[in-house]
C-alpha cells in the first residue's frame, strides 16, 4: 500500500500541476523570437545570421526563477566564464561530419584559424507558426548547405519546438526533421553531435587543472585553471553513474545539477525511444558542454560499436528531445517516470 500510495502522489503531482501560459514576441530588429510563460522571460529563438552564428539557437536560457543557465559567450560574455569553443552557444542541433563537412565546428572564430577546415552553415528560413496557450509552438524551417553555406543545398530542417512551464519548472521539446536534398547524405560516426546545451560556468564540474581541447581537425583550444567559487556541477545518468563518468555511456536520460543564486538547479534531457540509437551515446563534459550524440558511436565505445547513417534523396530522419529545467532537486524516480511520459507524448 506505501509504494501504490506513493506512486499515486507523484502521478498526481506531475499530471495537475499548474501550467503557466506561453506566448511569444517577435523582435525582427535583433532577429529573434522570445518565448515567455506566465509573462516572464523563458528564452530567444536568435537567428542573427552566418556572421554571427552559423546556425539557430535557443538563447539565452532561463529557470522559473529567472537564473540564467546558459553560457554568455560568445554572444554576450560575463566575467569568469571559460572562453573556448566559440560555436558552443545556447542549446541547438548540428553535427560533425556530414558528406565531409563540420557543422559543429562552424564558428567564425574558427575559420580564421584555419586553412583546410571543411565547414558547413545553416541557414534559418522561415518562422512558419508560433502559438501560444499552456504549450506554446513554434515551428521553423533551415537549409544545411556545405561549403562554408556557400556551396550545395544538403539537408532541408523542419524543427517544432514545444515550450511549457510551471511555477518552478520550464519544459522545451525539439523535434527536428532533416530530409536529403543532396543524391546521398551521409552522417560519418563522429563524436561531436548532436543536440547540445553549453551551460553556465556555475553548472561546470569543478576542476583544478589546466586542459586542451584537440577537435576532429587537430585544432587546439587551451583552456587555464579557473577559479572554482561557486562551481558546483555534476552529472547523473538514467543508470546511476555520476560526475565526468558519465561521458561515452548509454543512457535514456541525463541530469546536471548545481547551485546557482543560492537554489538548487537540475538540468534533464531526455532520449526519445524512436530517435536513432536509443539508448544514445551521452557526450556529457564536465567543462560545459552537456549533449547527446545518437550517431557516433566508435569513439564512445572504443571501436565496439560502429554505425554511419545515410540518407537518400528525399529520406528523413527525426530526432526528439526533451530538456527539463528545475529549480528544484529531482529524484531518480520522478525522472524515470516523465521519462515514460515523453515517450508516450511525443512520436
């Protein structure tokens, strides 16, 4: 009787909870849309365009209680944050190697630095809907074009965001739809991918040693020792491995918590069972960098598991993510089980 009664308090919790009211506000002059539930600020829809970014993102990134989540740089920099990888911005969707070009790597800081990198762009389209009420959606298109976006039209993207909120929670569903324009597209297995959230310095896990970071083209990022006031991160998986572990492993869903402005703060992103791969593979660091890759696998996996999709002309694949942002601490139990509602929810 004590689980059956527990069970159904947390059914009851998670089901009639308040939603808050989603609208939206479009702001043509800065190029973004942002998202509002119950009238406060949640986050942007920013699409500044290839000399900024060469894609579009979700950023800045709010909680309920309006701590900011996401990194600053290189949009809008604060003091102490690390400043590597430029093209960690927000949270957004791309990935490594596609017909042999990196739209993962694809920032302007970058390209000047290089001479063989192999780049590519997406270019937002169209806003094609955006509706508010206890879920709002927004539903925008993009073009993959190789050749630093200069070059041949490689994957048409029909993406619906869903965004929702309570009074301590805020909720943001991605599916993402990439269909084949070019005669054959092939996603090379890779680590960098695919759907990602560069967090604030805060949700870091602490570190007291200098590093580099080498990318797939041998491009060096050093990064110094930092001052760890405040840095509070660590990871948890769906299989209860925890702290830096937790990179390379499968999991259905992947939680970051932290203090920040003196509350605690979870992070949660969800695997979809329909999405390439389930359970992926969680390329989960501990200086930021908080993304799920579900089409590299050699390198997670030391050699074990090799897989390389490949689109026809006119295939599609679709990718669905949830990502949950709490400022609250959120147990195992209550993951596993808005887990279970995701999969059922979205198909």
């Amino acid at each position: 009787m004590k689980k059956l009664f527990i069970l159904l308090s947390f059914c009851s919790f998670s089901s009639f909870a308040q939603n808050l009211p989603v609208s939206f506000k479009k702001n043509e002059a800065e190029k973004k849309i942002d998202v509002l539930v119950g009238g406060k600020y949640f986050t942007s829809y920013f699409y500044p365009g290839e000399s900024v970014l060469k894609k579009a993102v979700l950023f800045p990134i709010l909680s309920a209680q309006g701590t900011t989540i996401t990194r600053g740089y290189p949009v809008t920099p604060r003091a102490g944050e690390r400043t590597d990888h430029p093209h960690h911005v927000g949270m957004w969707l791309n990935y490594e190697d596609v017909n042999g070009y990196d739209y993962w790597n694809n920032s302007t800081a970058i390209i000047k630095s290089l001479q063989s990198h192999k780049m590519g762009t997406i270019f937002h389209d169209a806003v094609l809907s955006n509706k508010g009420g206890k879920q709002g959606e927004l539903v925008t298109t993009a073009t993959w074009v190789d050749e630093d976006g200069k070059g041949q039209k490689v994957l048409s993207e029909k993406t619906t965001y869903v965004f929702s909120g309570t009074a301590d929670t805020r909720v943001i569903d991605r599916m993402t739809t990439l269909t084949a324009m070019s005669d054959v597209v092939n996603f090379k297995d890779v680590k960098d991918g695919m759907f990602a959230i560069r967090v604030a310095r805060q949700l870091e896990i602490p570190s007291d040693k200098p590093d580099v970071f080498t990318d797939a083209h041998g491009v060096e990022t050093k990064v110094p020792v930092l001052d760890n006031s405040g840095v509070t991160g660590d990871y948890e998986s769906s299989e209860g491995i925890k702290g830096e572990a937790v990179w390379s492993t499968r999991a259905t869903w992947m939680k970051l918590k932290g203090i920040m402005d003196n509350h605690p703060i979870n992070i949660v992103i969800f695997d979809h069972p329909s999405n390439v791969s389930y359970p992926s593979y969680w390329h989960a660091r501990g200086y930021g960098l908080f993304a799920v890759n579900p089409l590299g696998a050699k390198v997670f996996s030391n050699g074990k598991d090799i897989r390389n999709l490949t689109l026809k002309k006119g295939e599609s694949v679709t990718f669905r993510y949830r990502t949950l942002i709490a400022d609250k601490e959120l147990a195992k139990a209550e993951l596993d089980a808005r887990q279970a509602a995701f999969s059922k929810e979205v198909k």
